[in-house]
C-alpha cells in the first residue's frame, strides 16, 4: 500500500502514498462493511519534526512518522472505532469487522441512541493548504541551526538572561478520508512552529517573555514577518524590561486587549461554551440562540480558512468527517447565531455541520474542535482607543488560560501598560485578565480596525490535542485585571 | 512486507536490522525500541454508555549516537524499507547534532524477567468483556444512589510486547497486560450539586479487575459531599486521602528526586542527598519490581534492570534516579530510570511510586485530629519546582475533637510542600493503588485553610 520513496538523498524520510490506490482501497473498504448505518475510513499519515535547545544545549531532536487507517461505524445508534496502522486490505477489515462486533455489543447497553447524521457539505476532491517553501525541502541541519542560534541570540542579548530555550516543531500530514455519505477527499497540510522563551533574573525573582509563531504554511511563510532571531532577541528584550517592571495594581477597569489576548478570549471564553457537545452537557450558552449575548460591535466566528489574514495555524478546509469546514458566525454583531457542530449534534439541532470535527492522529476519533476562531474587525485605530481612555491597561501577549463552562475565565497577559489621560504611561508585569465572558463581550466598546492571527503556538486539549488559531483586532473592555499571576 | 503478524522473532528481527542499517549508515552505537499492543477501550458519558474503540499499535524508535552527536527517528510502519529510511534518518539528524561527550548507551547486563505482569486470559479478553466491565461499573455507582451522576468514565484492556536491542548486545522483550478505569462526576440533590470526584484502579491481571469497588467509592465520595457548609478561615491539620496525595505531593517529590531536574537546578532536593528533608514518618521508594502498580516492568527504557530504589528514608534523603546520561554527567550508576515511549529518545522518570506503610490506623490519624480538614481531591497549582500549591479543597470534611463533622464548601488551602513534610505528623497502615503511585493517607500539620 505505502510505497517508500526512498532515494538515498538528503530528503528521503518524505515517502508519498499511492495516493489514488489508497482513495479506491477505502472505497472498496467501506462497500464491505455489513449492518452499519454510517462508515468512514480516514487514513492519515503525519511526520513530525522536532528540535528543542535549552542554555545551549541540545534538549531534543526527534523525527516521528505515525500513518494509518481510524474506521469508525454507527450500528444500531452506537459508535464503534478502530485503528490500525497495517494497511492490508485484510488488516483493514480486520480493523472494521472489529468496529462494526463493538459497536453491535455496546448498542445493547447504550440508552441514548445516535439518532442519525445531519446532511453536510461533504468535500470531494483534492486538498492542498497554502505553503511556500515545502518543509520537505529544508533539511535537518537548517532546522538544528536557527533553532541553536535563536536561543543563543537570547542569552547573548544581555547578561541579565539566565535561561533560555528554543522550539522547533512541524507536522506534515495528508489524510485521506472516504465515507458512507459521500464524502472523498485527499488533504496535504503542512504546519511549522517556532518560538523562543527567554527568563530574565535569577531564581528567586525572574521575568518570563516568550515570542513565537505557530503557522499553516511553509518555511517561507513562517520566517516572513521576522527571521528567527529576531525572535530570540525580542524575547530577551522583553524579559529585560519585565524583570525591571513593577506589578499592575487589582481591580475592575477599562482593558484594551491585543489580538492574542483576543484570541484567547474567542477560543477559552466564548469557543468552547459553544461547542455543541458541551452545550448539550449544560454550557452557559444552552438555550441562548437567538439571543443577545454581547455588544453589537461584536462578530465573532470560527473559520476552517484562514480568513482575513493569511496562515492561520487551525486551518484545515475539510474536517474529519470529510464535511467542508466554513466560516461558521457564532455571533453577529451581539446577537448568537451557531454553535460548533460536527455532524451526530447538528442532526439534534437540526442544522448542518459545521465542520468542526476533528481527530489529532488516525488513531483518534474526531471531536467537535474549534479552528480559527476571531472578532470581526470594527473601524477603530489603536491610537484612538488609547486616546479615549482616562484610566486603564492594555494587555498584550496572551498566556495559558483557563475557563469553566459558566462563562468564568481566567487568563494571563504577558505584560500590561498602564494607560493614565489617553496616554501609554509605563510597562508593568504580566497579569491575569478574568470576568464572566458574556459579561465582557456585553462591555465591549471599540473595536479596532487592525487584525491578527495570534495563538497559533498552542495547542487546545480536549482528551486529545488540536492545532487552533485565534485573534482579531484590538478590543476595548471592562474586566478585573489581577497582579500576580 | 509486514503482514500483522506480530510475532516476537518477526519484531526481533527487524529491530535487528534496524541496528545493523544505522550501523553501515554509519553509527558508532544504536539502540532499537519496539512495543506492540492491542487495546480495547469503552467510554462512559453522561450517564449512558457512548462508544467503543479498540487498536492495534505497533511502533520502533531508533536511537543513534555519530561520535557522541545524538540523532532518533520513530516510525510506525514496519516494513523492512521503512526501517532502512528511519535508520538513515536517524544517522542523518545524529550527524547535524551537537556533540554530547555524556552520550552513550548502557552495556549488556543480566535481566531477570518479572512475573506477575503478564495476564495470559487477556489475551481472550474482547471488547464484548470490556463493554461489559464498563457497564458493570456505571451501573454500580447509579444503582449506591439515585443522586450519582456520572459524568465521564472508561474502562480499558491492554496487552502488548515491548522488545529492546542496542549494539552492545542487549536484546530484551517482556509482555505485559493492564486492565484499567476511570469514573467521574457528582451527586446532585434538590440542585445542590456536590464536588466533582474522580476515582481509577488499575491491575495487570482480569481476576483482579474491581469495577464495583471503584464505582462504590466514587458514589460514597460524592453523595457524602453533599450539602455542605461554609466555615471559617482557620490554621489546623490536613489529612490527605491516597488520591489527594497524588494530587498533592507525588508530583512535587517525583519531580525533585529526579536527576535530570536536580542537573538543571530545578530541583528543591538538590544538594541535600544526606539531609532530613521530612519527618521520620515517611520512606518513599521508586521500585518497578511491585507488581500492584501499573509502572511494573522488568527493564527500563534503555534495557538496564528494574530495581527498587529506596529515595527517602525515615525522612533522609538518600538517593536520585538516573539512566544513563544523566548518571554518566555525575559519574555514577544508572538506577534503571530511564523512561519514554517509542516516539522520543528516553527521559528519566519514575515507574511505581511508593510511599511505605506508616503505623497508625486511618480511624487513629483521624481520632487524634483536634482541628482540620480531611481531603479527598485538590484542585488547583502545584509548582513542583518550589513546591507551592494553592487550590480549592474538593470533598473536605471537617474534623473536630476526633469526629467527622460535615462537608465544607468553598474553603481555599495554600502552602508548600516541603514545608508540609517537616509538619507531616501521620502517616497510615492503610493504602491505595492509582496507576502507579501506592500511598497512605497522610496527616499534616500547621495547614492554612481560607474561607472563599
């Protein structure tokens, strides 16, 4: 089934799968499987690289090729799924015999039947997501070196940077995914990440900046705004000035948040509360479509493109049950509109999937996960909301966060500038941002003209991991700011 | 071409092959991990059964080592010319290293095989007796108390080889079974709803497999949360329950005790080998020989021979674990720690945590209470680094005089862990196996506790 490519030059490790071969072999797959109401064959075959430094030292080097075939089978309303990374056709129906026996048993256990699977757009054809300069292309050695000379730059920068590491990690994945309904599709994704995390101080009293780029493109696109070591000296900076910054002081005020702050505001706060799957376990946003639940400056969607601005890193255009992965408007200016479906729980809302299923590795089943998730830009500049404030922060450079499923949230910005008469004042510590999200995006009012993709060197978890993006323009808020986090 | 067919020589060979390719491509040394295993998996949610999965995985990392420069490449696929791309590959990215004179791979030593991890029935253990375990264990927690809700839960059945070979000779392979579940949720009442509990067991044999056992301490653990009381702030005693000490403490010791952190100097332990670093109540050892925890195995990552590793005695601190790099950067001997999976070159890591019985009773640690709070669950930061924590308590009773009182809510508790273990002042005969930590309760002194 796979044919290795193998050439005893630089690139070999890339091997290509016969691709049409392989689309006909899952066909034939699923026109075997017996006593299913629903089958889907998904082979997807990853390679990723990885190179970690740590204070000069190499911490990781890693390449991992992971392939093979998830079969995943609806029989009398239950869900069986199973994986093998044989690709014999007798291995494979093995594998679906295995789903198909599974889910028949359980079924006899299981109260709450699948009712069925909404109608969706089901993708046909091939896919391939945007990327200038192939990451097959660029050998090893290059991928050590700006990964060791980033992190050197940072401790080089100044005396005062005691610790500094380096990350450098791509998949490479295709998919080839067909369906009982439909659904035949081939994707080629390619998704690099670099970032460099530069602690400024010593032990007892440090300062923590990072700096980073997390992409659905190439190596051309992910060196296209700054070199790598830019990146290691703008962490290092940044350190720098945090280890000499004092604590913002707590309290409820006017925030301006940047688009990676808004970001993790679209993703943490608001994205997972209308995940369907949580909605049906009792989220906040239950029962609320149609309602107002923010400001009407406020549009805010999860995209399976890269709209507005190019290389969104939770691209994907086709999800893993081969349904076209739109632009889906969670809310329009203040009112909501969707959730985030994939296609069992559109069918018990009655609307269409959204797109938004997705499987980490073949082995996975797919889970309803966001993608790009953002605000809609509005017409302001930062300048002007800056001007417009008489006491404030604005919060820059978005951190781990957290949020439960009544709305509350908590998460940290790496640094804060005091706003004091509509003027930038001083540069303080990283501080935790929290409210209540509905109650923030009811206190939005200026939204900013600009708009950036800016959380791409994260990973959502949600019993497996997700490659996500999420941004936007510049928004201003009410929320509490706290000191320490 | 592979054909499925898992048999050991089928695997020993090409683990062969994968050390002798890395070896004309030009490696000074090699090592081939390999693990197979099948896996039967039910998942439990919302109350109700929700889907079956089940896999076969199989997967080698090869580990290069060109004049000391360290190079790995992991595959799933195991067809002969898979295994020659992945050598290559791995000589190639050894070759575009930096070189690390502390590099090296551990020599051939003598290997006694474990018994009591291999389960022979499970290999006849289907999804049909999977599904039947996970429903067996939602319907025990439903059927203790109408007001369980289970949210989530599953229960798994695994069986596999793992096989190791280097070019110093080693060639190893062990089978191992695991049985293992997870239930999790709340008990609600008249819209009271108690603390989310979260309950697992673990065996590596089917007759030992106590679904019912877990689910009844989970419903017990929830309903008694019900209907709790604020009170408040206050300073007194702490009593860990086994999974509120792997919450609290396990992390904090495992981290500390290894050389790895204690080479990077983020370890509070560093230094201190000689030194008290709790009270007298407390012997920890890391020993992948007990058999109750899941982190039994008869070789370590590397090959190198499980043992039983005493790290605290009586409150002294004795020892660090290693493999083989980090024990070579001290000069001293590997204590069979190296640890990881197929897919990254070995870490050094705990396998079974235990924490040796103390003498009292629980009934005893709880009698001689004047004031605390007994824990079940921690929910919030610990930083194994400095040892702070700081959370909310989930499922605390209070303790006055000796007797259990009621369920508190909302009550914060903050502190160190170091600190604590100078104020440890209980430990019980009792213990729990989760995953792979064995503990007692543990009874603390001189704890802040924050009303909310």
């Amino acid at each position: 089934m796979i044919k290795d490519n193998l050439r005893a030059s630089a690139n070999s490790a890339t091997r290509k799968p016969r691709v049409t071969g392989l689309i006909d072999d899952l066909l034939s797959l699923l026109s075997s499987s017996k006593g299913t109401s629903y089958c889907e064959a998904r082979y997807h075959s990853r390679l990723m690289t990885e190179v970690i430094f740590v204070n000069g030292d190499l911490q990781r080097v890693r390449a991992v090729e992971n392939a093979g075939c998830g079969i995943r089978v609806l029989v009398d309303g239950c869900w069986g799924f199973s994986s093998t990374s044989n690709m014999e056709p007798g291995a494979l129906r093995e594998s679906l015999a295995q789903a198909t026996s599974s889910a028949r048993v359980l079924a006899q256990v299981k109260k709450n039947k699948v009712k069925g699977l909404a109608d969706s757009k089901m993708a046909r054809g091939e896919f391939r997501l945007k990327a200038s300069g192939n990451l097959r292309d660029i050998d090893i050695e290059q991928k050590i070196k700006i990964t060791k000379e980033a992190e050197q730059a940072a401790r080089k920068h100044s005396k005062l940077i005691k610790t500094a590491s380096s990350t450098y990690r791509e998949l490479l994945d295709y998919k080839a995914i067909v369906n009982s309904d439909g659904g035949e599709v081939e994707i080629h994704d390619s998704k690099p990440e670099f970032s460099v995390v530069a602690v400024a101080g010593k032990t007892s009293q440090t300062a923590t900046a990072h700096e980073g780029v997390g992409i659905t493109g190439g190596w051309n696109d992910l060196f296209a705004s700054k070199s790598h070591l830019d990146y290691g000296v703008e962490a290092a900076k940044r350190a720098e000035k945090l280890f000499a910054a004092r604590h913002a002081k707590g309290e409820k005020t006017t925030i301006i948040l940047d688009p990676g702050m808004v970001g993790l505001l679209s993703h943490e706060a608001i994205g997972h509360t209308v995940e369907a799957d949580f909605v049906l376990a009792g989220s906040i946003a239950r029962d609320r479509i149609g309602e107002k639940v923010a400001s009407e400056m406020v549009t805010l969607v999860d995209s399976g493109n890269s709209d507005n601005a190019d290389s969104a890193a939770g691209t994907i255009m086709v999800d893993d049950e081969g349904v076209i992965a739109d632009r889906t408007v969670i809310i329009e200016n203040g009112t909501l509109r969707s959730f985030l479906h994939n296609r069992e729980s559109a069918m018990i809302f009655g609307v269409p999937s959204t797109g938004n299923a997705r499987a980490f590795h073949y082995n996975d089943e797919p889970l309803i996960r966001m993608r790009n998730t953002f605000f809609e830009r509005g017409s302001e500049t930062l300048y002007e909301m800056i001007k417009e404030t008489s006491h404030g922060y604005l919060a820059k450079g978005a951190r781990n966060g957290q949020a439960d499923a009544n709305g509350e949230f908590m998460f940290g910005a790496e640094e804060a500038f005091l706003i004091e008469n509509g003027e930038i004042k001083e540069m303080l510590r990283g501080a935790s941002i929290s409210g209540n999200a509905f109650e923030v995006l009811k206190s939005i009012d200026m939204v900013g003209n600009s708009f950036k993709y800016d959380i791409g060197t994260g990973y959502c978890g949600k019993y497996q991991p997700a490659k996500v993006d999420g941004g936007g323009p510049h928004l201003r808020c009410t929320a509490v700011i706290g000191g320490l986090q | 071409m592979y054909r499925g067919d898992w048999r050991s020589p089928v695997v020993q060979d090409l683990l062969r092959h994968a050390i002798n390719d890395a070896e004309s491509h030009g490696a000074h040394d090699a090592e081939a991990f390999a693990s197979t295993s099948n896996e039967s998996e039910v998942f439990i949610e919302n109350n109700d059964i929700k889907q079956s999965k089940s896999q076969q995985l199989l997967s080698i990392g090869i580990r290069v080592l060109v004049n000391g420069s360290l190079g790995f490449y992991s595959t799933n696929i195991l067809t002969r010319d898979s295994i020659r791309t992945a050598a290559f590959m791995a000589v190639k990215i050894a070759r575009a290293s930096p070189k690390d004179r502390f590099n090296s791979l551990p020599g051939k030593r003598k290997v006694h095989l474990l018994r009591g991890v291999y389960d022979r029935s499970s290999e006849s253990f289907g999804s049909s007796d999977a599904a039947a375990a996970a429903a067996e264990m939602l319907e025990a927690a439903k059927s203790y108390d109408r007001r369980v809700t289970v949210d989530s839960g599953n229960f798994t059945a695994a069986r596999g080889t793992q096989f190791l070979a280097n070019s110093n000779g080693i060639e190893l392979r062990e089978k191992l079974s695991t049985f293992s579940w997870t239930i999790m949720g709340m008990a609600i009442q008249n819209g009271d709803v108690s603390s989310f509990d979260f309950q697992s067991g673990a065996a590596h044999f089917a007759r030992k497999i106590a679904v019912q056992k877990t689910a009844t301490e989970f419903a017990e653990a929830v309903t008694g949360s019900l209907g709790p009381r604020k009170i408040d702030s206050f300073r007194g005693e702490m009593l860990l329950t086994p999974s509120a000490a792997d919450e609290l403490i396990e992390e904090v010791i495992s981290h500390s005790i290894n050389s790895d952190a204690v080479q990077r100097r983020s370890s509070h332990f560093a230094g201190k080998i000689g030194k008290r670093v709790s009270t007298d109540l407390i012997t920890v050892e890391d020993d992948a020989t007990n058999t109750e925890g899941l982190g039994a195995s008869s070789f370590d990552r590397e090959g190198v021979a499980h043992r039983r590793n005493v790290v605290i005695e009586k409150g002294v601190l004795k020892k660090f674990l290693y493999n083989t790099y980090t024990a070579r950067k001290e000069g001293v001997r590997t204590t069979g720690n190296s640890g990881g999976s197929t897919s990254s070159p070995p870490s050094v890591s705990t396998t079974n945590l235990i924490v040796k019985p103390g003498r009292s009773s629980f009934d005893s640690l709880v009698s001689e209470m004047k004031r605390g709070i007994i824990i079940s669950r921690f929910s919030g930061n610990v930083n194994p680094v400095n040892g702070d924590f700081s959370g909310v308590v989930k499922g605390g009773r209070l303790v006055e005089n000796g007797n259990v009182l009621y369920p508190v809510k909302e009550v914060m508790v903050a502190g160190n862990v170091f600190e604590a273990l100078r104020n440890l002042n209980g430990v019980s005969k009792e213990r729990k196996v989760i995953i792979d930590s064995i503990l007692p309760y543990m009874r603390f002194d001189n704890i802040s506790f924050t009303a909310g």
